[in-house]
C-alpha cells in the first residue's frame, strides 16, 4: 500500500517520519472500520455505530 505525503523538504527526518506515522495510523483505523462494518452494517454512516 502507497502513502502519498506533501512534505517540505525543510522538514526534519523526525517530523517527516510523524507525519507518516499518523498516516499510516489512520489508514489503519479506517481499514478495521470498513472490515468491522462489512455485511449489513456497511450502508450505516459512522455517526450510528454503536459507541
């Protein structure tokens, strides 16, 4: 899997490798979301999930 990121190049390699956690974590969040609502909850929006 890609992960595109828009960096500057004056960023540091600690700032940089960040930015690219926090990415990677939210692709991950958003991936066990889609598995965790496949079948009949996929069509319910987020806000209806159970808390």
């Amino acid at each position: 899997m890609m992960y595109h990121t828009s960096i500057n190049a004056d960023s540091s390699n600690e700032e940089i490798e960040n930015e690219i956690k926090v990415k990677i974590v939210k692709e991950m969040v958003i991936q066990k979301n889609n598995k965790w609502s496949g079948g009949k909850l996929r069509n319910i929006p987020p806000l209806s999930y159970p808390n």
